[in-house]
C-alpha cells in the first residue's frame, strides 16, 4: 500500500499513513509519484484560502513513471516517464477547438472527478486539483498526463506541471513580451522567477524584480532580472516608470503575488497601451479598483491568465528541450528536497518564504 500525506484538518499537519488505492478506471493511469513540487496553491488550500474538501492529499505538480493504464488509455503506456497536468483538456469543448485547452471546462472543478479513488480506513479521500502528488502512487485521467522525455530528471520536471509553465507561458504566451520590451514582476517565488527568466529569454531590455525579500531579489537577477526594487518602498509605481524609457511606463507588469493593492501599482506603472497581467491568485473576497478612465484614454489592458495562457501538451515538451539546452533555469529553481516524511516542514518552509522551490523526493 502506498503512503500518503492526508489534510484531515485544515491548518493542521498532514498525517503520513497508508492508503488504499481503487482499481485503474478505463481512462486512468497508476503512476509512480517520484518527485512532487510543493506549490503555493497547496498552502492556500491547507490553510482555506481555497474551497477543498477533506480528508484530502495535496501536491499537483507531479511527475512520475506510469505502471499501468485502463483499457481506453492509448496515449501513454507502462515505463513512460509522465508529467501530471492539473489543467486537464478534453479535446472537444470550444476551448480546446479553439486552441486554448489551458481553458477546458475540465479544469473548472477537477477535485470532485478524483474523490473515489484514493481511502483509508473506510473514509474516500480527494485528491487536490486531481492530482494528490503527496503520495508514493497516484490514479489520474489520462487526459491528465503528459508523456516525457524518459532522459528528463523527474524531480526537475515535476517543476514544469505548474511553477515552471504557468511563469514561462506568462510572459511569451500570455503577454507575448517581445524584444526590447521592459517589464515588472511582483513577487520572486516559484511563478515569479519563471515569468522573469521567460522575459529574459523572450529578448526584454528591462526586467524588473520586485519582491520583499533580499535574498529573493538576488536569486531574481541569477535568473534574468536587471533591476530589483523593494515591494515595501513608497511611491513604488512612479519608481518603476522612472527606469523606463523617457519615463514612459512598462509595456509589462505581472502580479505574480495574487494582491489587488500590488495590482493597483501594476496598473500605475504600465504606459499607455501597456499590460497588467494578473498570474497571482487574490481571495475572491478581494475586489479590484482601478481607473476606467485611464484604461479607456491609455488604452491599459488587464489581462488574466491561467496555466500560463499555453498548451500543456505542446509546451513541456519545449520547456524540456530548454532545459537540455541549457537555456532554462530549472536546478536552480529548487532550493531543497525533502523526503515524504518532511512534507509537513517543507509546507513551513514554504510559509515562511524560505525556498524558491521544495521538491518532494520519493524513495
């Protein structure tokens, strides 16, 4: 039986304990979870930031090697190397046909489609965005895996399921940032340093860091940035404008925090024609305000993106071939690993800002 990390009460510790796991489904894939990266997301749902039933098991950026697939699985098979996507895609709805699978209506509630397969005790367990990648093996859909280079490190590409694409696909697939753009991001964690190195491989002139913590800031300029500011500074948005061309604005200023004052001063710093993007989840509690007027006479966009605006499917593989080609950043993304056993204090460590990135490193 497998071992799992169970969320039986929320700001609570996970208790590590056997699991039983149903029978593979005509669409599902047993995977082997070698390595699961431990996401801001899984935080906000221990501590209820957002809706999730428990018990439950967290972790959704997940990557591993399949052992075995349902009898309608055609797409990957046993000894493949698999990356989870907790963005699942149908291939059918509008947004797939469309070529924006990053929207399938899949994705709108994947945790009540996974709250059968995983039990202790007599008692179902969910698993968190359809994933539960805090366990030694997990069932996913099989439109919830994409198949990798076997050559790639597991405990690098687990990065790539959520971190990695969503920050990556930020800047080129989002923005579309172009040569010679400049550019802000708010917040150097794991999204954050992955929307800057896009940048930087994207060709933009400025890239600016912002965020509370020196450290962060020194890792954001090992990754592309070339200024960092203070988020606490005053006046924040008229000191971003002033690195600018003729003072001008940004053309680029990404939230990748989740915090409507952040995406005020966002909006503050952009030029006319320039783009807020939003990457960071805010509570739904939390409204934004900002001027009609200045985004009417300016012509500001807002603009929204989840997953990174890409194609999973199509994007890992690209982001891998990066990575063997030296051009993206992936092992100095992870600050440390952990065994199962420590998933509890990687959680802290998370909490309290001390890792880019903890990896959770299966025996």
């Amino acid at each position: 039986m497998p071992r799992a990390a169970v969320v039986y009460q929320k700001d609570q510790p996970m208790k590590i304990e056997e699991v039983s796991l149903r029978p593979v489904a005509e669409h599902e894939v047993l995977v082997r979870v070698k390595a699961c990266g431990v996401c801001h997301s899984d935080l906000s749902a221990l501590n209820e930031f957002f809706a999730c039933p428990t018990p439950v098991i967290l972790g959704h950026e997940a990557a591993g090697i399949v052992e075995q697939v349902g009898s309608a699985v055609s797409r990957v098979a046993p000894g493949d190397s698999v990356v989870a996507a907790w963005s699942p895609a149908c291939g059918q709805c509008r947004f797939c046909k469309r070529g924006r699978p990053h929207l399938c209506n899949l994705a709108d509630d994947p945790i009540s489609r996974a709250m059968d397969r995983v039990s202790a005790g007599g008692q179902t367990i969910a698993q968190f965005l359809g994933v539960g990648g805090f366990c030694e093996q997990t069932i996913l859909a099989d439109n919830a895996v994409v198949k990798i280079d076997p050559a790639m490190p597991l405990d690098r590409a687990a990065l790539l399921g959520c971190a990695v694409i969503t920050g990556y696909g930020a800047a080129r697939y989002a923005a579309q940032v172009q040569e010679g753009d400049e550019v802000a991001v708010f917040g150097c964690g794991g999204i954050g340093l992955n929307i800057i190195q896009s940048a930087r491989l994207q060709g933009a002139s400025l890239i600016v860091a912002i965020d509370l913590d020196d450290a962060k800031l020194e890792l954001a300029r090992r990754f592309g940035a070339t200024h960092t500011l203070r988020g606490d500074g005053a006046d924040l948005h008229k000191a971003l404008r002033g690195l600018t061309r003729e003072r001008a604005g940004l053309d680029f200023a990404f939230d990748a925090v989740g915090n409507v004052e952040i995406a005020r001063a966002g909006f503050l710093s952009i030029a006319k024609g320039g783009e807020l993007v939003l990457v960071g989840l805010a509570h739904m509690k939390d409204k934004l305000s900002l001027s009609q007027i200045a985004a009417v006479t300016q012509e500001k966009v807002i603009r929204g993106t989840t997953n990174g605006s890409t194609d999973t499917w199509k994007t890992l593989p690209e982001l891998i071939r990066l990575y063997q080609d030296r051009k993206l950043m992936l092992d100095e993304l992870v600050t440390r690993t952990y065994p199962l056993d420590e998933v509890n204090q990687a959680m802290d460590d998370l909490r309290s800002g001390r890792n880019a990135r903890g990896v959770i490193v299966m025996e």
